[in-house]
C-alpha cells in the first residue's frame, strides 16, 4: 500500500525502527507521547513547529482534567498559574443563563482553566520530554508509505533535507495539519454549519470578579454572530466572534475596526469589552470544520483535529483530543503486545459517540433550539445539572439522558419550553 509521495525504504529498519510515531505536539500528540512512553514503547514525536507557538482553542472542558491527570500532565498544568474556569455564561441581552461546573449532575471536576495556548501546549511538551520522550521540533512530515510491517514516514528537516522513519504504527496528531487525512484521501465533507471566526487577545477586559471571573462568556450578538469572551490570569483576555460568512461582509475598515464594531454591537461584549486594547491584529480562520471517511487504518489512528472538528461553541476540541488520543492508546497499546482489538468498536465507535453528542448541541444552537432552552423562563435545576454535564465535557456518560439520547432530549424539552412560554414567548 504507498500513500503519499512514493518513499523509498533507505533506511536500515533495524536501526530506526520506531514502535509509534507520533505527528504533532499539540494536546493529543503530548498526552499520546505521555501514555505511550509509559508503557514502555519506543517512541518519536516529530513536530512541525517550535514551541512556545500560537494556535487557537483556549478554553479546557473539566473532562480534560481527567485526561490529563491520567497521563501525568495535570500537576504541570496546575503549576501554571492559568485562570481557572468555573463554568460557562451564556448571555443573550438581558438575559443570562449561568451553568457553574459545581451543579453538574455526574460529580465531575467543577474547574478546569483558561489556557493561553502557547503556553499550554510548551507545558505538556515539555513535561513528556522531561518523562524521556524525543521531540523533534521543526520538522515536518511530508509523506508516509506503507507496507505489510511498516510505515515508512518522510520527515523534512528546517533547512530542507528529508529523511525517512520507520515505525510499526502512526498515530496522527497533527490537528489542522490533517497530515494523514490530505495524504490517504480520507477527508470527507462535513455536516457542520459553515462558519468563520475572527479573534485576538485584549487588556482591559472589564471582568466580573470572584469566581465568575474566570468563566467563559458567550454573547449571543443580535445580528446572528457570537462573541466568546475568555479571561486569562495575566488581566488579557481572548476575543473571538463566530458567525456565518455574510455576517463579516457588513463590516469595514480595518481589521480591528471591523472586529471592534461587531463587538460594540452586542451590548454585553460592548460593556465589558468598550474600553480594551486589542493586543494583536485580529486572525480570521474559515473552513475550520472537517470530518472523516475513517479513524484508523492498518498501521495508523487519526485523533483529535486530524479526525473531526465541529465547532468552537462549546470549547470541545481539546477535550476530544485528549480523549481520543488516551482512546488510541489505549488500543495501540494492546494492539502491539499482539493481543486482538477491534478498532471499530473500541476506537471509531467510542470516539464518534462523543463527537456525536456534541454535534447534536451545536446544531441545536444555531437552529435555536438550545438558546430556547437556556434563556426559558423557567429552567428545571435537574436538567440543567445533567446538560451543564455535557458542557463539562462529559459526553460518554450514558446514564445522562441529555448524553444517551441527546437529539431527542433537546428536542423534547425545546418543544416544551416553546409551549410554556406561549406565542408571546416565541422568538
Ligand atoms: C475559532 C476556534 C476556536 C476554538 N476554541 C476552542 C476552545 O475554546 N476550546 C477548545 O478546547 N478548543 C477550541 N478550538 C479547537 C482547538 O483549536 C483544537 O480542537 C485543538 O487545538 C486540537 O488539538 P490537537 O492536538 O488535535 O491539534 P493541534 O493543537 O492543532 O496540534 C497539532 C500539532 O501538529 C503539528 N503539525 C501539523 N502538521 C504537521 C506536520 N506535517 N508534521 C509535523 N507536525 C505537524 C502542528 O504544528 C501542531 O503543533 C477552537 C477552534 C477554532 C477554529
């Protein structure tokens, strides 16, 4: 089987013969790196970049401090000093809907942080290096052929020469690289609405204090657009508004004007964002979305951003990387000590039930169903401690009904809320 640029095997196998290498050193690629290393699997992690770099996805669910406690990562993180996130605003004029990690109905972890990326990421990396991982920074993959034993992996190196790794398995990390996915024409079209976003970083954020401080607001703008608003321990915060392609034509100038006038638009981000700086010019990122025909093949597994990425709206693609790299490894690890797996079941079925749940939430918010149930006038507490569950990132939990049966779930108590609230109500 040859993907890619054809590669001819130069290498003595023996030499380099890798168990796993891994693409990426972002979250998935550090927490696979991290477990693998752990069970004694002779392992590289080549990495495109130099860390400290930027890239966005700033906001951690809770279920990722499962995740990083399992690989040995969360004490790390912890002595970072990051914001910590106690929950999740959601503000929609004068109306608010405020979930706090503390009333979930599953019992899991009530805080998690708000990361500056660069930061973060630099954090796990070079906790796995210190646990005697190889990062190969700056080094890009460019090709992989496989056969019956191997993968013969094309690396370039920053001053251009290329050289081939061999391992038994490739585990993609590789996120918005999507390295495996261009190589083997696995990229297949998503079913996510098609949006843009435009983001910087900010001072003078004038945040609430105590412990809302560090929860993420999201301002629903009343031209169809919504502002995320993510404060980090050192006084700046992360600003980004999502929204359809049309939405960002009505807007000119330059791209902090523009940015500054969407924000101005919504009274709540204007409150609280009126006086700030923007401390960067603003980055727009479209086309973010993406999906897979398949997770895994013979001699390789795609987690986190290599695989599917919804949408930002819920802050879950961190979380689904780690969760999904701890899936792949879990797998991998039994898979060669030579004991049977199935990687349908064990691996593609498992990850897309909770990417699955997740999709069901976002298309639930943008067709209104969600912010429905959020701003009602009347909110059962025991259902929004299992759906503020689901916002912690708890989406494999099946005792959830707001998990288990998440479409119907929204769908149901949506069409509830609309009846209760009568044709006044109805937006
Ligand atoms: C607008 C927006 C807002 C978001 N907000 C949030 C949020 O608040 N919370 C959240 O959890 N998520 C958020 N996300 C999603 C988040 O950015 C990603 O889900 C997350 O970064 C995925 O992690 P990863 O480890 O899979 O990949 P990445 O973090 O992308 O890391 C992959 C690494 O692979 C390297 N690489 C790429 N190509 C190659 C190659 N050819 N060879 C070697 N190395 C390579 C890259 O340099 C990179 O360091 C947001 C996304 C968008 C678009």
């Amino acid at each position: 089987m040859s993907h890619g640029k054809v590669t001819r095997w130069k290498v003595k196998m023996s030499e380099l013969d890798l168990d796993v290498l891994i693409i990426g050193a972002g979250p998935a690629g550090a927490l696979a790196a991290s477990a693998l290393n752990r069970e004694g699997f002779k392992i590289d992690v080549v990495e495109k970049q130099t860390f400290p770099r930027f890239v966005i996805g700033e906001s951690l669910l809770p279920h990722s401090m499962d995740l990083l406690q399992d690989a040995g990562l969360l004490d790390a993180v912890e002595r970072q000093g990051f914001m910590r996130k106690h929950g999740a605003v959601f503000l929609r004029g004068a109306e608010v809907c405020n979930f706090d990690f503390a009333n979930q109905s599953g019992g899991g972890w009530d805080y998690t942080y708000q990361v500056t990326r660069a930061d973060f990421d630099k954090t796990l990396a070079d906790t796995v290096a210190a646990q005697g991982v190889r990062i190969d920074y700056g080094q890009t993959v460019t090709a992989v052929d496989f056969n019956k034993d191997r993968a013969a992996v094309t690396v370039k190196g920053a001053e251009g020469a290329s050289r081939t790794v061999a391992a038994k398995f490739v585990l993609d990390c590789s996120g918005y690289g999507r390295v495996l996915p261009r190589l083997l024409d696995l990229e297949k079209p998503t079913n996510s609405p098609p949006k843009e976003s435009m983001f910087t970083h900010v001072s003078g954020d004038a945040r609430p204090l105590g412990r809302e401080e560090g929860k993420i607001w999201v301002c629903m703008h009343p031209q169809g657009a919504w502002i995320w608003i993510i404060p980090f321990s050192n006084g700046n915060s992360s600003v980004g508004v999502v929204a359809d392609p049309e939405f960002f034509k009505k807007f000119s100038g330059t791209e902090e004007e523009r940015l500054r006038a969407m924000i101005m638009g919504d009274e709540n981000a204007a409150a609280r964002l009126g006086q700030a700086k923007i401390l960067f010019p603003p980055q727009s990122i479209k086309g973010y979305s993406c999906a897979v025909k398949r997770l895994w093949g013979p001699r390789y597994a795609l987690t986190g951003n290599a695989s599917e990425f919804l949408d930002p709206i819920f802050s879950s693609g961190v979380t689904l990387a780690l969760e999904s790299a701890n899936r792949a490894v879990h797998v991998l690890t039994r898979h060669l000590r030579g004991e049977p797996v199935n990687w349908d079941t064990e691996y593609s079925e498992y990850v897309m039930q909770g990417v699955n749940t997740f999709r069901a939430y976002v298309m639930a918010w943008y067709n209104e169903r969600l912010p429905q149930i959020f701003f009602a006038a009347q909110r059962n507490p025991d259902i929004m401690r299992q759906i503020c569950s689901v916002l912690a990132g708890y989406v494999w939990d099946e005792s959830n009904p707001f998990v288990h049966q998440a479409e119907r779930a929204i769908g149901v108590l949506s069409e509830l809320v609309r009846l209760q609230a009568g044709p006044a109500g109805a937006r």
